[in-house]
C-alpha cells in the first residue's frame, strides 16, 4: 500500500517542481500604456533582447532568467509614465554565469523612439515595428526585419542585418558581414553601411537617388548601378564612385578586409 501511494505521488510532485521552476525561471512581467511617440529603452549587460509588433495597444514585457547564477540579476524598472526604460542589475562583485532575455512586445501600428537597445553581450533582434531604432550590441548579432523609420544597428563582433525595411538605414560591425536590403527609401539622411573585417551587401530600389561611395581596401566590389567602380593600382582593393538621380542623399559602403555590394531590387 505504502508504495502504491509513493507512486501516485511522485507525477504529482514532479508537476509541482516543474510549475515552481516554471514560475521562477520568469524574473519580470509588466505592461506599459504609451503614447505613440514615446521612448523605449532596454540596457542589457549580458543575453538576448528580441522586439516584436503585436496588433495589442500596451507594451508588454517579459524577462527570463538564465544561468547557474541567475538569482544574482534583477531587471531594473526606471519607466516613467512616457518612457519603458529597463536595465539588468547584478549583485555586487558578481562574477556569475547569469544573464537575461528580455521579451518585447510592442503595438504595431504606433511608432516609438527605440532610444538604446543594447546588450553588452547577447544578440538582438527586432520585426515588425517602427520607429527611431538605434540598436548595438558589443558581441552577438543584429538583426531587424521589416522594420520601418531611422534605423541604426552596430555591433562590435557579430554580423548585422537588416532585411525589408522602409526608411533610412546606417548599419555597422567591426567584425562581422553586413547585409541590408531596403524595399523603400524614405526620408532624406545619409546611409553608410562598413565593417573592418567582413563583406557588405546592400540591395536597394531600383529608382536609388544618391551620391553613391564604395570602397574596399582587400576585396572586391560589384554593383548593378551605372557607376564605374576603379580597382586599386597596387595592390588588391576597390573603389566605385557616381551619382544615381539628383544624388539627393549619401550612401557609403565600406570594407576594410572584405567584398562590398551594391545591387538592386
């Protein structure tokens, strides 16, 4: 009898240790009401941070806690009433394996000031949302998908791409390849697309309007647009210089140890 009982308890006690670990491996949850408008500012010391439309009205934000040490980090909450601002915080001298992975979720239909996305160490990715986007990580990947407005992505070591947007886009990495393809040009500003070590490709509507600037100091460069791209006299490297329509913006697109693409749609 005494084991039939020890029996019919132990699924009872693994779901409950399951459902405690469940609840506490959820560090944070909150919703926010913005005005369209608003900032939205998430910085992260170490794990991922991933963005994405939804059809709700609020922001709405979860965080998980990851790693052995995970009960040595807190989300820090210092919103206001017109600004998500958010931040992880460690115990002091904490040299620990913790980190954590914010979940956003944002209305799809509004637009926000994305002021600092950030993550010392950790990925970011973002889709379908608009806005002022100024995303940068100091190791991991970027990447943004059909995301609309004035997008700046930089990451220190890790590629960065951009696929489907609308708007104005500057992207960056010191070590790691650049990949963008715009489907709409908006705005006015300048674009520059570089890494130090690694390729670029950019794809571009076909009606680009632009003083175009290509450049590769060890590697090659192609390019559909009617610009004469000039391979270096000593030595490898490329550059490719001209004007598309009224040359109305700069669009700059650099190597230091790569292949640079300009191509259309």
């Amino acid at each position: 009898m005494r084991r039939q009982t020890r029996t019919r308890l132990l699924p009872a006690l693994l779901l409950t240790l399951l459902a405690a670990a469940t609840a506490s491996a959820q560090d944070f949850r909150r919703s926010y009401n913005l005005a369209p408008g608003s900032a939205i500012e998430i910085r992260n010391a170490s794990g991922d941070i991933n963005i994405r439309g939804h059809e709700g009205s609020a922001v709405e934000v979860a965080v998980y806690k990851e790693g052995r040490d995970r009960d040595k980090v807190q989300v820090e909450d210092l919103s206001t009433a017109d600004r998500v601002s958010l931040r992880s915080k460690y115990d002091e001298n904490c040299n620990c394996d913790a980190s954590l992975r914010f979940e956003v979720r944002v209305p799809r239909s509004a637009r926000f000031n994305f002021d600092k996305i950030t993550s010392a160490s950790g990925s970011l990715h973002a889709e379908n949302i608009t806005g002022r986007l100024n995303f940068n990580t100091a190791s991991g990947n970027v990447e943004l998908e059909r995301v609309s407005g004035e997008i700046e992505a930089a990451s220190a070591s890790g590629n960065v791409i951009v696929k489907g947007a609308a708007g104005v886009v500057r992207a960056s990495t010191a070590s790691g390849d650049v990949n963008v393809e715009i489907t709409r040009l908006e705005g006015g500003g300048d674009m520059r697309f570089s890494t130090a070590s690694g390729n670029v490709n950019v794809r571009m509507p076909q009606g680009l309007d632009a003083r175009v600037h290509l450049a590769t100091m060890s590697g090659s460069i192609e390019t559909n647009f009617p610009i004469q791209v000039e391979q270096s006299e000593h030595g490898p490297g490329a550059r490719a210089r001209g004007q598309l329509g009224a040359g109305s913006r700069e669009l700059r697109a650099t190597s230091a140890s790569g292949n640079v693409s300009l191509k259309s749609l």
